[in-house]
C-alpha cells in the first residue's frame, strides 16, 4: 500500500517519486485524503512549532485560494507581558516580527500544500505603526505572489482594531524533510527551561495548559 501511495502521487504529478521517499507514511496519508480547509488547519495547530506555541500562535481562519492572491489566513496570537518593554506595557518589535514572520511561514505552507518544501525568509521589511500590548492580537497575511521558488506576502498586525504593524516578507522555498504535515508534534512551551517563579515560567505553566 506504501508503494500504491507512491505511485498514485507521482502520476498524478502532485509530487515526484523521489521526494515521496522521503516522507512518512501519515504524511502521505495526508496528501492522498486531500483534506479540507477546517482539517489542515487543525493539523497545523496540532503541530505548530516550539516558537508558535511560546508566540501564543494558532491558526483562527484559513481558506485556500484558486490563486495565491486569494488566500484568506489569519493567526491569533497571545503575548505575555514577559515579552514587553516599558514595564511590561509595549511588546518588543523583535517578537512583532516574529508573529509576521511566523504567519507568512504556515500561510505559505498552507496555500501549497506541499510537505515537501519550507520556506525560510529572504528579506523583511516591518513598518511599526503604534504600540501592540501583551495580550491577543490578530495577524492577517496575503500572498502577493508565488511562484516554484519565491514567495512574496503581506502581513498586518492589529489589536483592537487597531494596525500595530505592517510588513512585507519574501521567501524561499526549498525542499525539505521536515515540512508542515510531518512535523512531529512539539512540547509547547519556551525553548529552554525557565527559572521557578519567573514570568517565564508563569507563561510557560499557562501555554501548556
């Protein structure tokens, strides 16, 4: 059945035999039931990366486009006041970029569906445009163009209403072993483990739960 699987993807030109060896079997299960919009986004939050999880970061809504220009994705993210500056009443422009970047990443990875490629950041441009305070917040993220190798997207941050931060973000994508749909599923918390007490360790304790 291993080998059907191979051999029913590589006709059908969805993925080249040689780059199916190299993925695990759920993972082409995965390809073969072609799952909906509501299923892949589920997987994407069951499998989110360390940093998503220390982000707060969890896909909200995503609908894939016949064209990449039509892709509606949007991730919430949940900041703890451990990430701010100004007694703990600004967050740090370095994690606003990362919650673009973060977007821009499973955004990319959900319009191609290709648990063969990831993509890395070539280039990002950020215009901060007021505070974003800990707490949730929303990020919206549009392709603006996607081609075999480059992707080119939009993200906006808001809170309240409010565009604390725009950017754009050109990736690369390039082939790869561990893509979205075979990620295994990661320990959410901080990369490293915090001291007792610590604000860290109260954000870690409540991304956890």
């Amino acid at each position: 059945s291993w080998r059907l699987c191979h051999l029913s993807l590589e006709a059908s030109g969805v993925i080249p035999l040689k780059s199916l060896q190299k993925l695990p079997f759920e993972s082409v299960l995965i390809l073969m039931t072609t799952p909906d919009d509501k299923q892949l986004v589920t997987h994407i939050n069951e499998t989110r990366h360390r940093c998503t999880a220390f982000l707060g970061g969890r896909v909200v809504r995503a609908v894939r486009g016949k064209l990449p220009v039509d892709l509606v994705f949007e991730m919430e993210f949940d900041l703890n006041a451990s990430l701010a500056h100004t007694k703990g009443t600004i967050v740090q422009g370095g994690f606003v970029a990362a919650c673009l970047d973060d977007a821009c990443y499973y955004a990319v990875a959900f319009q191609t569906q290709r648990p063969d490629l990831d993509s890395f950041v070539l280039e990002s441009k950020i215009n901060y445009l007021g505070p974003l305070r800990p707490g949730r917040s929303l990020c919206h993220v549009g392709l603006l163009h996607l081609s075999s190798r480059i992707v080119v997207a939009e993200a906006s941050i808001f809170q309240h209403e409010r565009t604390a931060a725009k950017g754009s973000v050109t990736l690369s994508l390039v082939p790869s072993d561990t893509a979205l749909v075979s990620n295994e599923a990661m320990p959410h918390g901080l990369p490293v483990e915090p001291l007792q007490g610590s604000p860290e360790s109260d954000w870690l304790e409540r991304v956890q739960q």
